[in-house]
C-alpha cells in the first residue's frame, strides 16, 4: 500500500509540475484516501483490535 501511496505522491507532484491541475487534483486525493486507510489499519493493529497472522 505504501508503495501506490508514494507512487500517486510522485505523480501528483510531476503533474503539477507540468500545469495538469485536474490530474494532479485526482492522484492527490488517491493518496490522501490510501494513507487514511493505511493509518487507521496501523491504529487498529497498534491497539491490538485486529490481528495480523
């Protein structure tokens, strides 16, 4: 999951960086969705509230 997090980062960054708002806009709002996925599974495995085997 890390992985695509950092993935959609870079392509929001060059895309940005290339004056493609709206492409930028999309790969952004996939990665901010990801890592609140990836932090709320951390919390839960933090606290002990999901295991994983």
């Amino acid at each position: 999951m890390l992985k695509w997090i950092f993935i959609l980062l870079v392509v929001a960054a060059v895309a940005g960086l290339l004056g493609m708002n709206s492409l930028a806009g999309a790969a952004m709002t996939g990665a901010k969705v990801l890592i609140a996925i990836a932090l709320i599974l951390f919390l839960l495995v933090l606290f002990g509230l999901v295991a994983i085997a």
